[in-house]
C-alpha cells in the first residue's frame, strides 16, 4: 500500500531530478554525468504474464555519456521479497530500454537503510553469477541540514533532509530553516515543496511543527500537487478500511483465507472493486467465492 511519506519521497525526486543527481554525488561519491535531458518513464514493470510488478519512480537521464535510468524505490521496512524484485526490476529495464538503471532506494528508517545496503547475491557461495549493490539513502548518510544559508544552497537537499531527520525534539530546528527559505523562493515550487514536506513527515509533533511554520504563508490546500495528496490520501484511506473489513469479517466467520486470497485482497487497489468484495464476505461459504464474477 503506496503511503504519503512514500509518495512524497519519489515526487520530490520527480519534480527536481537535477536538483537530487547533484546530492547524489554529494552522498554517494558517485560521478553521476551532467544531465542534458530528463524524462519520467512508465513505472509498469509487468511482463505478458498475469504477474504485477512495479516501481516507485523511473526516470530516464539523457547525457552527453549516454542515457541512464534512476530507479527509485521508497522503503518503509525490511521486506525480503524486494531481494528478489529489484534484481529483476534491474535485468528487465537494461533490457526494455538498452541503458544502465541505478537503484536507489530511500528510507527514513536506520535498521531498514543497513538492510537495504547489503548487496543481493545470486549463484555459489564462492561465485556470484549476479550481484546487485542498492545505493541507499537514509538517516546516517542524509545530512541534518538546520542552517538557513545550506538549505538555501539546496533546497531539495533540505527537503529531503527535513523529511528524514525531522522529527522528535529536532524537528523544530531542521524545519524552520527550510520554512524561511521557502519563504523566499518561487510560490509555485514553494508550495509543492511545504506540501511533500507536510505529507512526508512520520512524526505527528513535526507535523503540527510545519503546519505551524505554512500556515502564515497559506502554501496548503492551493496547488494542485497538494491536491493531488490529499485525494489519494482518502482514497488510500478508504481501501485500507475496506481491506480491514473484508479480512475481519471472514475471520469473524471462521472461514479460512488461503494466502493466495489474502494477497489478492491486500493488493487491491480499487475502492468499488473492493466494496463488492466487502458486501459478499458476509455471505460466501469460501473465501475465494469473493472474486466470483469479476
């Protein structure tokens, strides 16, 4: 289930992809080549065969090197099936689009970041046939950015920065210096900004702390980025409960639910899709006889 804080970290590379290629090679030391053109790519990673796949954000980097994909991937927590997903998200890109794709994934999580980092290896102890090294962005490597002067130098960086670091007693001192500068900065790009920032933030004290830095210069409920947000906010909102629903309401009636229905249900992303399932889990005798007639 795609979250706020998941969204917002893979916009925020969407909306200034220059802006994180250079923190990229601040961070990762990695001479990332100088971009001459930028375009986001088709996320959809599934082959003819009923089996969905999907990343985060994709975006195809044109330089005078040649072309490269950024594969970007928001990591909420350890989830071992990713060891096999992101080798083959990896292999099937090269091969569809015939350039190199870089993963990197995102978190805000320390234990998930030292998870994410360990390479992928597939083949003989002693030799590898493949082996994937994630580039991993997270708390111990993301600088604490709380000086006005370094978040006006970048602010994507800061922004990233306030999303990851900002929270606990720290918050106030990472956010404010980013409120100033955006303060400053074109409206437009400021208000999608304080909006990734407000739907990033995990800690419910940093973001009353935000809401309370924005709230003078009014950046929420305006552009259409925020809107966007908040709408799929609902609409995620709305499918968790019904997923919940289902799932309590089969196990209120002793009926079994096989994995295989259980990972069809969670995997829904259809809110009418899954009312109809809502409505028949209080008669079906087998849990797989919700997806009769679909």
């Amino acid at each position: 289930m795609v979250s706020s804080p998941h969204e917002a970290l893979h916009q925020i590379c969407q909306k200034d992809t220059e802006g994180m290629i250079r923190s990229f090679r601040r961070l990762f030391h990695v001479p990332f080549p100088e971009p001459r053109s930028i375009s986001v790519v088709n996320t959809d990673l599934t082959e003819i065969a009923p089996v969905e796949r999907r990343v985060d954000s994709l975006v195809r980097v044109d330089t005078d090197e040649g072309a490269f994909l950024l594969v970007l991937e928001s990591q909420g927590e350890k989830d071992d099936r990713k060891r096999g997903s992101w080798p083959y998200y990896l292999a099937y890109l090269h091969e569809k689009y015939r350039c190199e794709p870089v993963l990197i994934v995102m978190t805000q999580n320390r234990s998930t970041a030292r998870w994410a980092a360990q390479p992928i290896r597939f083949g003989l102890p002693a030799w590898a046939s493949l082996v994937v090294r994630p580039l991993v962005l997270g708390p111990d490597n993301v600088p604490v950015i709380a000086d006005e002067a370094e978040v006006a130098r970048d602010v994507t960086l800061a922004v990233f920065s306030a999303i990851t670091h900002g929270k606990g007693r720290d918050a106030a001192a990472i956010l404010e210096p980013l409120a100033a500068v955006l303060d400053t900065v074109n409206p437009d790009t400021a208000s999608v900004f304080a909006e990734l920032v407000e739907s990033g933030l995990v800690d419910s004290q940093a973001k009353k702390v935000w809401r309370e830095l924005m709230m003078p210069v009014n950046y929420f409920f305006k552009n259409p980025v925020a809107v966007k947000l908040r709408e799929e906010g609902r609409v995620e909102g709305r499918v968790e409960e019904q997923i919940a629903s289902i799932l309590r309401t089969l196990d209120r009636r002793h009926i079994e639910v096989p994995d295989s229905v259980r990972q069809r249900v969670r995997g829904c992303t259809d809110p009418d899709l899954l009312q109809i399932w809502v409505d028949r889990a209080y008669d079906v005798t087998e849990a797989a006889d919700l997806f009769d007639e679909d």
